[in-house]
C-alpha cells in the first residue's frame, strides 16, 4: 500500500529536505508499491570533466530515489536514514537527464533494502545500478 503519492513526496521534500527540493535538480516522477521513479534534470553543476554526469550526481540520485521510495511505503519519516549504499558505475551517461528506477526489495520494520538502475531519460542502457539500506526509526512500520 503505498501512503505517499508523489504531491505528497514533493510537499515533504519541500518542507522537510529543502536543499533539494528547491534546486530543480529532481522530479518526483512516480510513486508505487514499493517502488519510486525520480529524474535528474541535468545542469551544468553535475558534469564533471569529460562533459558527463558526475558520479557524485548520480549517487544522490540513487540515494534520494530509493529513499523516496522507502518513504512513499511508511510515509513521512525523516529520520528514516541510509545506512549503506553500493553504486556500481556501468557507462558514461554524456550530459542527459538520467531517470532512477527504484525498487524496494524487503521492508521491515527497522531496515528496508533497495535497489536502483539509473538510465537516460529517453531511454538506452543502464550506467549505473545501485543497492542501498536504510534504518527506519522504532515505530514507524505498523
């Protein structure tokens, strides 16, 4: 059962994790059973040389993606926190939107498993897949 749709998500990212709700940097594309769709829309500042999406960029993108899609399940629960991330970097992306396809693989009530391929928005092969795990506050999985 999802609890957070995505104006939901957008209204407590704008409240809660204003640094990144108001650089423009992500669209919340979707919210679902257990899973989540956030897009990078691509500037200048996330290149690195070369003229391609920086890994830094791309990190936070599965970072907050997954997250997102943790919190869409829960609901509202900022301190619902990563514990670990793995990103395995596949290809240049250039200097494209990326979309991040998240899924979560196991919620419990103190841990949930993610995972997240990031491609280009218009499509092609992944560049880079991520695995993450975050720490649910007590409480806040009934």
């Amino acid at each position: 059962m999802v609890k957070m749709n995505v104006a939901e998500v957008e209204a407590f990212l704008a409240r809660e994790f204003p640094q990144v709700a108001m650089t423009g940097d992500f669209t919340v594309l979707e919210t679902g059973p257990m899973s989540a769709k956030l897009r990078l829309n691509c500037g200048e500042h996330h290149l690195r040389p070369g003229a391609t999406v920086s890994g830094p960029t791309m990190f936070a993108l599965a970072d907050i993606g997954i997250w997102l899609a943790v919190l869409a399940q829960i609901g509202p629960v900022g301190m619902a926190v990563t514990t670990n991330l793995n990103i395995n970097f596949l290809r240049l992306p250039g200097s494209v939107d990326l979309v991040a396809d998240c899924k979560i693989l196991k919620l419990g009530r103190r841990l949930a498993i993610g995972e997240c391929g990031i491609a280009p928005a218009d499509g092609g092969e992944l560049v880079a897949h991520a695995t993450a795990t975050y720490s649910i506050p007590p409480g806040a999985v009934k």
